[in-house]
C-alpha cells in the first residue's frame, strides 16, 4: 500500500497523539509500504526528513513551540499543508489517506478526498472528539458542529484509540469506530521484579491542566509519613506552580523534575520505578501508561474513561476519584503493602500484552486495506 498520514502533530512536535502516527506509520513502512507523512513543521526542523522508513515533511506551520498548539495554529497548519498534501496526492498518488486526529487533520483529509477521490481512514483520539475534553473544547465544537459532520461522514472507516474515544464518537457523533488500542513493541520481562528502596513515583507528560499535576503533589503531602521518591518528567504550564506546591509542602528533598527526555531516557526512569501517578482530568489512551505497562509499573490514576483500558482497578493498580484524599488513599495502600505492590507491577506487565505493537499493526492494515477496496 501507498500510505499518506496526515497529523498536525509528528514526533518531536505534540504529545501522543503524534507518537501514536509514528509509531504506526514506520511499523507500516517496516512491512513494506510506503509510507509519507504530512506535519506541521517548526523554524528548527527540517522541511524534508526519512525517519524509520517514514518520509515525513513539514511545510512552515508558524507553530509557535513543540508542546502546544492552539486553534490558531491548527488552523494554519491546514493552510499551509494543504498545497504540499494535495501535491503528493497528484504526483505519488497514495492508494489511502490515514488522518490522525477528526479536528483539524481531518478537514484536510476531507478536502484532498474531495478533490482527488482518495479515500481517508480517521483516527480519534480524544480532544478531537466531543465530550473528550469538555472544559477546554465544548463551545469550540458547538460553533463547528455543522463544519465538523461531513469529516465523520465522508471517512471510509473510523477507529479509536480506546473504548472510551469510541463510546464518546457514537454517543455525541452517532459514528461507529473501530477500537484499536495504540501499540508499543514488547520488552523482554525482568528476571525478577524488585522494588526500589525508597518506593519510587513516576509523572510523565505535559504540566497542564489536563494532566493535573498539582492535585499528586496535594495528595503526595498526605502521604509523607511514607517513605517514597518522585520524578517528574515533563514541562508545560503549570511547571512553576507544581514547584512552589513541592516548596510549600516541604517535599523538595522528595520531588525531581527531570523536564523533557528523550524517548531513550524515559524508558530508562520507568524501567527505574514502581508506581506511575496519573491524575489527569481527562486522556484517549495514555501513551505513558502504555510504557508504564510494559516496564512492569503499578498505575495509580484517575477514575476517568480514558484509563479503563490501561488499568484493571485492584490488579494492576489503582483508580481513584479526583481529589487529593481519595489519590492519598490510595498510594498509602500499595506504599504500606510491598507484596501488593510487587503484585500489581506483575499484573501490569501481564496486561501490557494487549498493547502489542504487531497485533495493532494487523488492525490497521486490515482497516485501511479495507478502505481502499
């Protein structure tokens, strides 16, 4: 197959989303297709470049920085990729678009299907759904709902990145979408599972308000008659004010920030640590609870949809509701009970094995071989 991704966001741009389009596209382009890619490009990075297999371009999106994107410059990036898409559909003719995220990529999928008969697949992954995201999208999707129909409509096929995205694009869209669960590449399983001494705490992803990183550390102080360790991997707005709650609750000597890794260096911290903390308001399919299963990690999280799928409340770890007293509860039951703890990390590399990379592989091929038929 001749495979045309579209994604406004493509490693190192966006979060994991982004990764979810990579990671899918080289598996693709490692079996042989062909794969090109259509992104949004920053002043700093290449107009052209081969990644895994993928050939990936970037036309000037005026993105302003890495990690965020706001409507703006969604709206930008249709504009200025709309010329290099359309071209690379005339010339090297895809067999099939995959567009990743139904708003903004999919208005281009739409277009390119329009004007040259291409058929497209849609990925949801959650802010791109309504309900997804409520506080931050809700007025957004009322203005475009009329806009935002025909995107659903025109798709050849429709997947998911969880149960959760899928069950908010048939309730709020009347759209069946196909799960397929993101993927990452097994590990071999430790000899042996081991806590570190003190229990070592794990945050990745960007402080924002989504992700609601200053309710762990609230909750991490109702716990500091405990011993425990936590890194904090990420950046983002609410970076500043996660340090002065680290300060004001006496937890510096207990709290890193490590900022942004690199993928390499990620994998080493988990592979490092017992507990991931998760108390993010909202998530599709957690790319860092995806890694955190395959390093064995026991989840602490959220009681949110977007979780259900990652952690089996009681045997892999823990969901807890939105408050600090409810995630203090909780991490005081696996921080006074190591065996449950040693437990937990090994259900988690068991259930890891739903995320296996080549069995999602298998998912997509068959949908966008569909597609083109």
């Amino acid at each position: 197959m001749k495979i045309l991704v579209l994604c406004y966001e493509y490693p190192p741009v966006g979060g994991g989303g982004g990764r979810v389009a990579a990671s899918v596209g080289a598996g693709l382009a490692a079996r042989g297709h062909e794969v090109k890619v259509v992104s949004a490009g920053l002043r700093h990075l290449p107009r052209r470049a081969v990644i895994e297999g993928v050939e990936v371009f970037r036309p000037e999106s005026f993105r302003k920085r890495e990690d965020t994107c706001s409507v703006p410059e969604m709206a930008l990036f249709l504009l200025t990729a709309f010329f290099p898409a359309l071209r690379l559909c005339r010339q090297w003719r895809p067999d099939v678009i995959h567009a990743h995220f139904v708003v903004p990529t999919g208005a281009l999928a739409l277009a390119l299907h329009w004007l040259t008969g291409i058929p497209y697949v849609l990925t949801a992954h959650l802010g791109d759904v309504p309900g997804g995201v409520p506080e931050q999208t809700d007025k957004l999707f009322r203005w475009l709902g009329p806009f935002i129909r025909p995107i659903w409509k025109n798709a050849a096929a429709v997947t998911a990145v969880s149960g959760f995205v899928a069950e908010l694009a048939e309730k709020n869209c009347g759209v069946s979408a196909k799960v397929i669960l993101n993927g990452v590449p097994m590990l071999p399983p430790p000899a042996r599972l081991e806590l570190q001494n003190p229990v070592r705490l794990v945050m990745v992803g960007r402080l924002s308000v989504q992700k609601n990183p200053l309710l762990a550390i609230r909750a991490l102080s109702l716990v500091k008659d405990l011993p425990w360790r936590l890194e904090v991997i990420g950046e983002g707005p609410l970076a500043a004010p996660m340090r002065e709650c680290v300060e004001g609750n006496g937890l510096a000597d207990r709290v890193v920030f490590s900022g942004w890794l690199a993928a390499e260096e990620v994998s080493e911290r988990l592979a490092a640590s017992d507990i991931l903390l998760m108390t993010s308001t909202s998530e599709g399919l957690p790319m860092a609870g995806i890694e955190a299963l395959r390093h064995g990690l026991a989840i602490v999280g959220s009681r949110i949809g977007g979780l259900m799928d990652v952690v089996a409340d009681g045997k892999n770890g823990l969901l807890c509701d939105l408050t600090p007293e409810y995630f203090a509860k909780g991490l005081r039951e696996v921080l006074e009970n190591p065996d449950r703890l040693l437990a937990m990390r090994a259900a988690s590399l068991e259930k890891s094995r739903d995320f296996n990379l080549p069995d999602r592989l298998n998912d997509y091929e068959r949908v966008l071989e569909s597609a083109i038929r």
